[in-house]
C-alpha cells in the first residue's frame, strides 16, 4: 500500500496528474447538478471524486476508477434520464445517487434491473429501501442508504420539541415532495403520540411566489411552533415571511433545509430555528477533521450537510468493488456484507439495505456565528 499523498491528489483534480494505462472502472454519481439544489449535488460529487482519489493512489488494484456525474436535476424524470445513460454503460460498478427520495424511488427500478448496486447520501423515504422487500420486487435488493429513514428523524424531533421545549402544539407544512411527505406526516403523528396538538396543515410546492396564505393560516392556528418537512429555499422563503409578518413561532425542519446558505437567505430571521439531522455535525467529530481539512484544500469551500455521508458511500462502494472484482452481483453482496469503520462511525445495512447507524442530532442556528450548534 503506498502511502497517500496529498500533492498527488491535488495534482489529479488540478492539473490531470497521477495518470496509468490501466483499465477505467466507472463510479457514476446521479444528483442535481443544476437548479435550486444543484449545489447540495456538486458538494456530493466533491466528496465522492475526493473518496475516489484517495483510492486511486493509495490502493494497488488492476484498475482506475474514474468519476462519471450526471446531473438528474432533483426530478424523477431527470433521475430516470440519467438512470438511462448509467445503466447502459459497463463499465459503471455503482452509483452514488441519487439525492431527492423522489429521484431515487423513480430510479432504483432501473438499476436494479442492471444489477447495478446504488448507494444513497440523503434521501430518507423509508419507502426506497422497504420496497425491496415486498414480494413483488423482483430484482436483487441493491439498494442502500446511508442516513436514517425521515421516521426516526421525525419520532427525534417531535419528543425533542414536546419534552425538551415544552411546545405542545405545531402548525406543519410540506412542499409536496415524497420526502417531504413523509417527514411532515410522520412528525404529525409522533406529536400526538408525545401529547401535542397539530393545529394545521398545509403544503408550500417550490417555487411557490406567494405563501401570503399560509402566514395567515399560521397566525390564525396560534401555534407555537411550525414544523416544515422540505428543502432550504422554501425553508428561507417561511423564515423570512414569518419574521416579516411578526409572527414568533418556533421553527423546525431536517437535514435537507440546514444548508449554509440559509444564512444568506434567510438572513437573521433564521436565528433560533432548529432542525434535526442525521448523524453528528463533521466539525465536532474530530474522526472527521482530515476529511474537512482535505475537502476545504481542494473545494476552497466547506462539506455540506450530506457530503460526509457521500465520502463514506464511495469508501464503501470501492471497498466493495476492491474485494468482488467488476462483477455487480458480487459487488451487491459485499455491500450487504459491509462493515465499514469510517468517519462517522461503524456502518452496517440491514436486511433492507438501511445503515444500522442511526445517528440523529438536533441543531440550533446561531445566526451571528453563521453556525448550527447542536443542542441536543
């Protein structure tokens, strides 16, 4: 094993270096590049090309893996697009992908099909990965995710905002997405299991140019907190409308709305909102302070919410390629057997492809610090 050199892997993005004449093995990575979230999907593929460098220079296979992006546009019929171009490639061992749960529920059909093995960093449906056990897939269950499902983020937040805040009643909004969905109707029915009252409910599509209605549904409900199952820009468009319309309500969201570019966009109405996410934040695990001091080296920018989960889906996804050879069947089966100690701990799929990590923090924007601190 030579030892990992960093000027090489420098040199590999910036000027092409590190080159050989093996074989290329392609590890395609399926999120939006484009569009109001394409950032949250450029961050991802950083993290993958990141995982894949390193590989490359410290690992003695018969191949090179290479990068292969593909940009599906947060949509379904972008994700069944991509899907498409990827299955059709042989050269393609897995796929990192894709990011929205609609996305990857559209998708997953397809690859499974092409015996392609997909790993997915965000999308936490809990629909993608039960599917598989229905007696009606037909397939290999080659699908896996790294966060835990949107039911065990929302059971999290709803005892964190009953018991530890004492709020005892919510208003709850989605933008209509599947994750969305779910998140919002499964943090509707763990309230009321803590003893809460839900006093509305409402959807918010994206790029919806006026929630004048919603606000005064919100005010009207006289709730203490508002719940927002969906992404950053619509969780910025409620901040800001709230805070213009005087309305002091607690604000909680998931991992898909804490993004800095809140910050921005929201500005300092986003002081105090809480949202619950997956895992533990990269910056208090100091596991996870070579990956942070890498990704700033050679992105000039920070990891993103769900870009340490798509480091570790590509150090799991080569490990498994490194030990099944260009075989997909193979590669699924390691998958299943993986037990990788990674960053953010010991991660391990469950029968239905679920990482039996499942690691949840609540955090509190603090908007003069231009940080998430976690609370809880």
């Amino acid at each position: 094993m030579r030892r990992f050199s960093f000027f090489c892997l420098l040199a590999a993005f910036f000027a092409a270096g590190c080159s050989n004449s093996k074989p290329k093995a392609i590890l395609a990575v399926a999120v939006p590049l484009s569009g109001a979230i394409g950032e949250e999907g450029n961050g991802i593929v950083n993290a993958v090309k990141l995982s894949v460098s390193k590989f490359n220079d410290s690992t003695d296979i018969a191949w090179e893996i290479i990068v292969h992006t593909y940009d599906d546009e947060g949509t379904p019929q972008g994700a069944v697009k991509a899907a498409k171009e990827i299955t059709q490639d042989p050269r393609v061992f897995a796929v990192i992908g894709d990011f929205t749960s609609d996305s990857c529920l559209a998708a997953a059909p397809l690859y499974a099909q092409a015996r392609i093995p997909m790993i997915t960093p965000s999308a936490a449906n809990s629909v993608l990965t039960a599917q598989q056990e229905n007696p009606n897939w037909k397939w290999e269950k080659n699908i896996f995710r790294m966060p835990p499902t949107d039911l065990t983020q929302a059971q999290y937040a709803a005892h964190f905002a009953y018991a530890r805040l004492s709020i005892h009643s919510f208003f709850i909004v989605d933008d209509q997405s599947s994750y969305g969905m779910e998140f919002a109707q499964a943090f509707d029915a763990d309230f009321k299991k803590q003893g809460g009252k839900i006093l509305g409910f409402m959807d918010i599509p994206p790029n919806t140019p006026n929630i004048s209605s919603l606000i005064r549904s919100i005010k009207n409900s006289q709730s203490q907190g508002l719940f927002f199952g969906g992404f950053y820009p619509e969780a910025a468009q409620i901040l800001k409308s709230l805070a213009h319309h005087h309305l002091h309500v607690v604000f909680f969201s998931g991992g898909a709305s804490k993004e800095d570019a809140l910050f921005n966009l929201a500005g300092p109405a986003v002081e105090g909102a809480y949202f619950v996410i997956s895992g533990v934040p990269v910056d208090f695990l100091p596991s996870a302070s070579p990956f942070i001091s890498q990704y700033r080296a050679l992105f000039r920018t920070n990891p993103r919410t769900y870009d340490i989960y798509a480091y570790e889906a590509g150090r799991i996804a080569l490990k498994a390629f490194e030990n099944s050879g260009f075989n997909r069947e193979k590669m699924i089966e390691a998958l299943r057997e993986t037990a990788h100690d990674g960053v953010i701990g010991m991660i391990r799929f469950d029968q239905k492809g679920d990482n039996t990590n499942q690691l949840v923090t609540i955090v509190r924007a603090n908007y003069r610090k231009k940080k998430f601190e976690p609370v809880y």
